[in-house]
C-alpha cells in the first residue's frame, strides 16, 4: 500500500505549514523542506488515523518510519514555484522530483552508455529518467550518493542493488519524477 501526492506550493500552504510547525523548522530549514513535511503529515494524516505533529530523521536525514509508516519526501523549485511530493506506504520507500533541464555536459557523462540504451539514448530527459530513479532508491535503501554506480537498470522498469530487484514507476510531467516502490 502507497499513497502520494504531487502538488504546487503556494503561500498558503506555506504559511499554513510554518504555523502547523512553529519554531521547530523555521531557522534550520529552507521553505521547501518546511511545505514538504507538512505535506508529508497531512498525506498521513488524511490516509491513516493517526494525529501528526513532529516526524523525526536519522543524523543524516533519513526519514525515520513513524509506527508501521515509512515516508519520503522530495522538492523542486522551478521559476519560483516550488513543486512538493511526497509519499507514505507500509514497506520503504523513495521518491525524487527533478526539472527536466540542460545542465553542465559533463554530468551526461556520469552515467554509463549501457543505462542511456535502455531509455533509448544520450539527453538530458534520459539522464534525469536515471538519475530520479536511483535517488530514489538510494532514500527507499538509506545509502549514499556513493552507491550510484552499484544501482543498474535491468530495464526501464527494474533496477538491482546488492542483487535485489526493485521495480521502477516514472512518471513524467512539466518536470520529472520517480518512485520507487
């Protein structure tokens, strides 16, 4: 079982999450990490019956699960229009938002010619297709950016790491995003 959202953040929902949250955020987090995590406990909330104030992270800011709830959240600010997801299910999770957009060349370079032919080839929109989805898994598996190149696409659909097998769902938009569930 999963439930998420995607949605627009405007000042509304801005100001509505600082004053759901207090001083608790307000000087350490940027407003996009705020709106998230309120957006992240109203999905909570609005799924189970659970009564939602505070969600906790590990030391290196990895959501902990709150009682049989793992959660994970992702943002993007585009033209100064910030883009929140979020999701919740009962087995780890990761999701990750991206802006489909040109960037240094030398970024298309981090990723193997192998990974680009299953998306068909070298772009940028397959770059983000790649990069998405093992953000995404490294969140839903707690690693680090420095699994990248352990995390290999068996196909569009599925990637392994450690010889497990996760299945893949990219979905594109205006921007891009990725689950992995």
């Amino acid at each position: 079982m999963f439930s998420y959202t995607i949605q627009e953040c405007d000042k509304n929902l801005l100001q509505e999450a600082k004053n759901f949250f207090g001083n608790i955020y307000i000087k350490k987090l940027k407003d996009e990490s705020i709106a998230s995590r309120y957006l992240i406990i109203k999905l909570i909330e609005k799924s189970t019956c659970l009564n939602v104030k505070f969600l906790e992270t590990f030391k290196n800011g990895a959501p902990k699960p709150l009682k049989n709830l793992y959660w994970s959240v992702s943002h993007k600010t585009i033209s100064n229009t910030i883009y929140l997801s979020a999701i919740i299910s009962t087995e780890p999770i990761g999701i990750d938002i991206e802006h489909i957009r040109p960037r240094s060349k030398e970024l298309l370079n981090i990723f193997s010619t192998k990974e680009y032919k299953i998306f068909g080839k070298k772009n940028w929109l397959n770059f983000y297709k790649i990069w998405t989805t093992k953000e995404a898994l490294i969140k839903k598996l707690n690693l680090t950016f420095n699994d990248l190149k352990s995390i290999h696409f068996v196909n569009k659909t599925n990637v392994t790491y450690s010889n497990v097998n996760y299945k893949v769902n990219i979905r594109e938009i205006d921007y891009l995003i990725c689950v992995i569930v």
